[in-house]
C-alpha cells in the first residue's frame, strides 16, 4: 500500500515506469515529467500524490 506523503527517487520512480533515468530527465527538460522538488543536497524528489496525479492527467477518454 502506498503512503500519499512518501517521496520517491528519481530511480524508484523510473523503476515503476519502467523507464531510463535519461527519459525521465528528457521529459522533465520537456516539462512533461511528474512534479518533483530538489532538496538541499540536490537530490530529486518526487511526491506519490503527485506520481498519481501526473499518471491520472495521462489517461485518454475511452
């Protein structure tokens, strides 16, 4: 069961996309990536809430 304030890594989040690191960076380049926050350390960030929502706003009308 997910928790709706966990924040996910950059490759947690590509695992379950199934996707390269290049390709997330490329969409975020793009504007086209979840929303994610950079810590202080610089790490990358990206929230379940806004994993789902980004998912959600992907889905075509049937």
């Amino acid at each position: 069961m997910s928790k709706p304030h966990e924040q996910l890594t950059i490759a947690e989040v590509c695992a379950e996309l199934k996707i390269s690191r290049s390709t997330f960076y490329e969409w975020k380049a793009k504007g086209k990536a979840p929303r994610s926050r950079k810590l202080p350390n610089g790490e990358i960030r990206v929230s379940r809430t806004a994993l789902n929502d980004w998912l959600e706003s992907l889905e075509e009308a049937a």
